[in-house]
C-alpha cells in the first residue's frame, strides 16, 4: 500500500530504442478494446515466459478491455497428411490437447487464461507429462476432452493452421503477438517485452475506457521526479551508457533541463514527454528541439551540457544507485523514496490505478472510487 501522505514517485528514464514507435506503430483500441492474439507451441520457453510475465499481468490489470485468442500451432507443418512439430511427438499431441481444451472453453476467456497459464508452468502437464491435469483443473468433462484429442478429424486443426501461416511468415517467431488482427512486426516486439505499458498507452488514448493516465488524472496530489541517470557509470571519469554517447549527451541535456525547471512540474512533464515521444529529439536527432518547445533559454542549456561534472552528475548517480541495485530495471518506479519492488511492478503496469487507491485510502483528497 502507498503512503498517500506525500504521494510521489521517482522515474529514471534512460533513451531506448524500443521506444521509437513511428504513427504506423502505434497500439489503438477498436471500439474500446484491444485483441490479442498469441501464436503458442508447447514445448517453447519463449511462450512459457511471455505468458507468464507479460500476458497474464497484463489481463489481470486490463482484462476487461480485452479479448485474448490463442494459436497452439507454432511451427507445426503438415507433410504426407501428417503433423509435424518443432519439438517433435510430444509437441504435437500437447498442442492438439490446447486446440480441442481452447475450442470448449471459447466463451470463457478466465479460463482459457486459466489454462494456458497452468499448460505453460511447472511441470508443464500436457508436454512434460502427457497428463489433462490442466483441463481438469478448468473443470472440463476429461472424457469429452480425451475423445477430442483422440479424433483429430475435425477441423481445428486446419483452423490453427491457416490462422499461423500469415503471422509465421512476417513474424517468424514463437510466440507471435499480433493485436487487433492485424500483422506488425514492432508492435509484436513491443508486445513480447512490454505488453502492459503497450496496452496501458493504447487504452489511456481512448475516452471510452476511462483510464487516464497517471497525472492527468491525480496530478495536483503528485510530486513527480526524474532521475535521467539510467545504466550510466562512470570509467577513467568519462560517462559510459547502455546506448553510447548520444544517450550520454542526452541524459546530460535532460539534466540540465531539469534542473532549470525544477520549480515547474507540469513543464518538467511536458519536456520529458516530448524527449520520449517520436522523433526523440535529443537522442535520435541530437537537437534542443524540446528545450525550445519548453520556452528555455537555448544558450544556457547548452552552455550547462557542455560543462558536466558539476553537482547534476553526481546528483543523479547517487540518486539513482540505490534503485538500480535494488530494481534493477530502467524505468524504476519509486513512491515516497521507499524502494519496494513490488509497488515498482505494479506502477509499471497500472500506475494510475495504484495511486487511484491510495488517494482513496485519504478522505482528505475528495477522491471515493476508483476505476479498476
């Protein structure tokens, strides 16, 4: 639980190139919502991982906005009128069970959660052991399950088939992510490393969900901070970043610019949020093009970029230590200068929710629901 007495959060950003999303790659909803169709094979790590660290986080913060289909395929092609999968029998006979277990819970999509979080987790049931411990434990008839399983005649299989050809042959990865039915290679990046923040942008731009992001919707209880330090380090007293030196120069301008601003909140976001959106300016484009937009003084900021080693640096690398140490994750997501992974998780996925709670938890903000 957040403290709300002094509601605040620290977020270092450092320039990263999976942020740079042109027009055509940016997440919408249709209609409100977002599908999420994602290309599965059973014996796949990579599937194992995004289901259990990306999709279900992001349905339980957001599920009610979204529509999740799953293609047990992957690989899988047909030779001589036979199945054959990338990690061979077993492969196949697993994916069979998740085609006919999906098709008789196709209304339910709790369930089919359920069970593709429970096929996708130690011990792995259906690859590992050739059990239906998982159709089970959605409380599926296992004789009705079995007979599907057993009499691969129908057409499920051709289903799955024709579903994966398209995305197989642009994404080429297990598992694919595709949204809204339609085929982007950089949004199934996006997806595959950050589907909550991905989903998260995409509903906070449509009115109809409600969901606002965090300072619009509770910005005069917020101090807000950021820290632009990042994996930076210092070598022989020279500057080292994850993304060279035009991230280095970067964070050193955003520093600076911070710092002239620091009095400002809403102007502090305004700039950081035009760092952070397409083209990058002072990362991807080396320019002060959102110095000028805030209204500073061009030749001030340059003249404190150019002079570093002052007490901006130092500032910034203690500051940020400590959460790296601890969080070990860019951006780190710190509430009232208490370091706790689990609030920093959290805020990554549904920040203005979280702070949405903890407001409410104080009859003094006037705040009394929530929307979840």
């Amino acid at each position: 639980m957040i403290d709300v007495m002094a509601v605040k959060y620290i977020i270092l950003f450092s320039a990263c190139f999976v942020l740079a999303l042109t027009q055509d790659n940016v997440l919408q909803t249709v209609n409100g919502r977002i599908k999420i169709t994602v290309g599965t094979t059973s014996g796949c790590s990579d599937t194992v991982n995004f289901i259990n660290n990306q999709l279900v986080p992001t349905v339980q913060a957001y599920g009610e906005f979204l529509d999740i289909e799953f293609v047990p395929w992957g690989r899988t092609r047909w030779e001589d009128n036979e199945i054959l999968c990338q990690f061979g029998v077993t492969d196949c006979w697993a994916n069979r069970l998740h085609r006919c277990v999906l098709d008789k819970l196709k209304n339910d999509q709790v369930a089919m959660l359920h069970y593709m979080a429970c096929e996708f987790s130690s011990p792995y049931p259906s690859y590992l052991q050739g059990t239906y411990l998982c159709a089970q434990a959605v409380s599926l008839n296992l004789l009705d399950v079995d007979y599907c399983v057993a009499n691969p005649k129908d057409s499920l299989d051709r289903e799955a088939s024709a579903a994966a050809v398209d995305p197989m042959e642009t994404i080429n990865f297990v598992p694919y992510i595709m949204f809204n039915d339609n085929l982007n290679l950089e949004l199934h990046r996006q997806g595959f490393s950050r589907l909550a923040s991905l989903v998260c942008f995409a509903l906070a731009e449509d009115p109809s969900t409600g969901l606002l992001p965090a300072v619009a919707a509770h910005g005069q209880f917020l101090d807000i901070e950021f820290v632009p330090w990042g994996r930076t380090k210092w070598e022989n007293n020279v500057f080292v970043c994850d993304n060279g030196l035009a991230e280095c120069w970067a964070n050193r301008v955003q520093r600076c610019v911070l710092d002239k601003l620091k009095n400002d909140q809403a102007a502090q976001l305004r700039y950081i949020t035009c760092e952070f959106s397409h083209p990058f300016p002072s990362f991807g484009q080396g320019s002060y093009a959102c110095v000028q937009d805030i209204g500073l003084n061009m030749l001030d900021v340059d003249y404190c970029v150019a002079n570093p080693g002052d007490n901006l640096d130092i500032q910034a690398s203690e500051a940020a230590a400590k959460p790296m140490e601890e969080l070990k994750f860019i951006p780190y997501v710190v509430f009232n200068d208490d370091i706790n992974l689990e609030l920093h998780n959290q805020g990554l996925t549904r920040l203005s929710n979280l702070i949405c709670w903890a407001l409410s938890e104080d009859s003094s903000t006037g705040i009394t629901s929530c929307h979840v």
